[in-house]
C-alpha cells in the first residue's frame, strides 16, 4: 500500500520518514531529565549525564536553542545505542562481528569459513542467546565441553571454533560492552584429549599412478591435459599453476608470484554471493616464502615448451576461450582421466601432497622442499609428507637390524 501511494504520488515517502524523525526528537527534548535556561550572556545551558562526574551529569552550552536541542538529542542517541550494545547477545554480535571484519578487509575465504562453523556448533546451541555481558568462563567452559563429548569433533575443528569466539569477544571489548575476554581464562588443553584423531583417509598417487596418468596423457593435447601432466612435475597450488604466465618461465626455472583466488562477497544478511575469480600478485598466507623459483626437470620445460607452441595466443600458459583455465574444471579433467585408467581419484591438492612426499623420499632436503611449497616453516612442510607403507626393501632392512 506504501509503495502504491507513493508511485502515484498521493505521499511522499522521505516528508513522512522526516516527520516521523521530527517527532522522535521532540519527544527527546519533552523527556530531557534537566532545566533549560538561557543565561545572561544569552547562551543556552542544561545538563547531559556523565557518570565520570561527581554528581553524574555535566553542563554544556550553546549558542542558540536550537543548536542546543541537537546536542541534546545527539547524547541521547548515543547513549541508547551504547544501551543497545551492552543487550546484545553472542548471536547479535557474532552478525556485527561478521559485517565489521568484511568491512574491514578480512579474506572472504575466512569469513566463510568461520560462518560454517558457527552454524556447525553455535547457530541451535543456547550459549548463543546469552547476553554477552552475562556469559561467564563456566558457561564458555559448558560449551566446549558439549562439543567435545564422546570425542565428536577433530582438534583442528576445535581450533577453528575456539578462533571464532575470540573474535566476537575481542570485538566486544573493542565496543566496551565487557573489560576482558573470559576467553583468556579458558584452559585450553584441558579439551584436546576430547578430541578425535584427525588421521586423513586421502592418500598420495602411488609412483605407477602417476606413471599410468603421464602415460595416458602423453598423447592427448588439450590444454587441461597439459596442466595435468605438468602438475605431477611440480608441488603447485592449483591457484599458482593456473596462473602461470609464459613470461615466467625461464632459465630453465618457473617464477612463482601469484594466484588466482577464489571469493564470494558476505550481504549483510550473512550469506555469500555468487564466486569471483580474480588475479592477484600475491600467495596464499601472504609471506614472501611464498614467491619462490622452482627448477623444471627436461620433462616439465618439454611440456611447458610445447603447450606454448600449441596455445602461442595470450599470456597465460594454460588459457581457454581467452581465459586462464579453472581448477574445478582442472580437477574434473583428472578425475575422468582417473575413470578412465580405472585408478581412485583424488584432487588437485593431493598431486601437492604426491610430489612433495615424491621429492622428500627422492633425498631432497626439507628446507629445500619448503621453498618449492612456498612455506615459511618447515613444520607445515612435513604436514605433506605422507609416508608410504613400509615396502619390500624397508621391510627386509627391518628384519636384519632386529634379528636376534
């Protein structure tokens, strides 16, 4: 009915938002708790609250009534907003959490990942309905307890949740509602023996795979089966190896200096948007560990030599329709490759975790291996390290040194 009225111009939308404004204010200053006077100099005066001094309140002065009015209403407005934040509750404020970091330049990525683990742990748990002035440690301490029960969830699902509580209570101090987060009191490593093991059920491509893969695709000439034959020569992202460009490769070498990332903007309302792909001259966990040289083998620069004769066209290595090719589409390209040679698939990153474990067995060095990743600590370097079953010679080595 509003919107009839105002198209056939019976209303006018903004006069009536406007006078219904006009009326909230004047209701403020009929409500003013103090006296206003004009003193002898002609300026006006009243009180404001203050609960910094003695008798709570402090005088100001103004010019004119009217310039004195809005700073009346303008304290009263502040103060009710701070009201309103100090009744939120957890939930409320996770949702200005949420839009505050967006706002603030924090990796959708993140975002979308902290917002699926909300919704796993805290969107039906009661916790989230408490006001966050009245949420004490017992009640942090009950909650991680629950979630950790019979030993439900992995300790990395537990890091991810614990993560996104210090948020929201570090933003609540920011917004003064509370003087210090209960999660810094929180013992922590009282919960990891809750935890399940988070033993991985994804496995490297064996030495034959890979062998049968690179066989299989000698012939074929399409770009996606260019970029698969070059992964297994390489321990890429597939953001970074999508990404190539001819330009970088030389000396026998590939430069590594950026990625295609891929982003999906959060609404106010806290669903995302539809996914973006965009260029970016930089690597995942921006350290500068992660712009690194990677010396090609013959196989890999004879490769990369004739994907550049089949595709001269654009910067990109690997281009279609104009285009850098996609790593969802890469992986669908594997996986039927996969079908077809009647071996399990598994994805992109797991070629990652194929070579890196390839080339630690093979005698390179774990710092060497890092650089190769792009990693600044070598402990994430061993995290890809998938060490094989022990095989005949293992075995047989076994057996002398134990012999008894």
């Amino acid at each position: 009915m509003l919107q009839y009225l105002q198209e056939n111009g019976i209303i006018n939308v903004e006069d009536v938002l406007n006078n219904i404004e006009k009326m909230k204010n004047e209701e403020i200053i009929k409500q003013h708790p103090y006296k206003i006077f004009q003193g002898s100099n002609n300026r006006w005066y009243t009180y404001l609250p203050d609960k910094e001094k003695p008798h709570g309140r402090k005088q100001i002065a103004k010019s004119t009534l009217e310039s004195l009015h809005t700073a009346i209403i303008s304290d009263y407005k502040k103060r009710a907003l701070e009201e309103d934040i100090r009744q939120l509750n957890l939930e409320k404020l996770y949702q200005k959490w949420m839009i505050w970091r967006r706002d603030n330049g924090t990796d959708p990525k993140t975002i979308l990942e902290n917002r699926n683990d909300w919704n796993r742990f805290l969107s039906e748990h009661p916790l989230r309905k408490k006001r966050i002035a009245d949420i004490e440690l017992t009640d942090i301490e009950d909650f991680f307890l629950h979630i950790t029960k019979d030993h439900a969830i992995t300790f990395k699902r537990l890091t991810n949740i614990k993560s996104v509580l210090n948020g929201v209570f570090k933003y609540a101090v920011r917004l003064k509602i509370i003087k210090h987060s209960p999660m810094l009191d929180l013992d922590y490593k009282q919960f990891h023996t809750r935890c399940k093991p988070s033993s991985s059920n994804k496995q490297n491509y064996t030495e034959e795979e890979r062998r049968l893969i690179l066989n299989y695709l000698s012939s074929k000439k399409d770009v996606y089966s260019q970029a698969i034959k070059l992964a297994f020569f390489l321990c890429l992202r597939i953001g970074e190896l999508v990404s190539i460009k001819k330009e970088d490769v030389h000396d026998n070498a590939l430069y590594v200096h950026r990625s295609i990332r891929r982003h999906q903007k959060m609404n106010d309302d806290l669903t995302f948007g539809k996914t973006e792909f965009t260029i970016e001259e930089r690597i995942k966990g921006n350290q500068s560990e992660g712009f690194r040289s990677i010396p090609l083998t013959p196989q890999a620069q004879a490769i990369v030599n004739e994907t550049m004769q089949l595709y001269p066209a654009g910067e990109f290595l690997f281009m279609q329709n104009g285009q850098p090719i996609y790593g969802g589409t890469f992986n669908r390209h594997l996986k039927s490759t996969c079908e077809s040679l009647n071996i399990p698939y598994r994805s992109s990153h797991q070629i990652r975790f194929t070579m890196a474990t390839t080339l630690y067995e093979g005698g390179v060095k774990i710092n060497q291996l890092s650089t190769f990743l792009g990693h600044s600590d070598t402990r994430t370097t061993f995290h890809y390290i998938r060490q094989k079953k022990a095989d005949q010679q293992t075995s047989q080595l076994m057996c002398e040194i134990l012999k008894v």
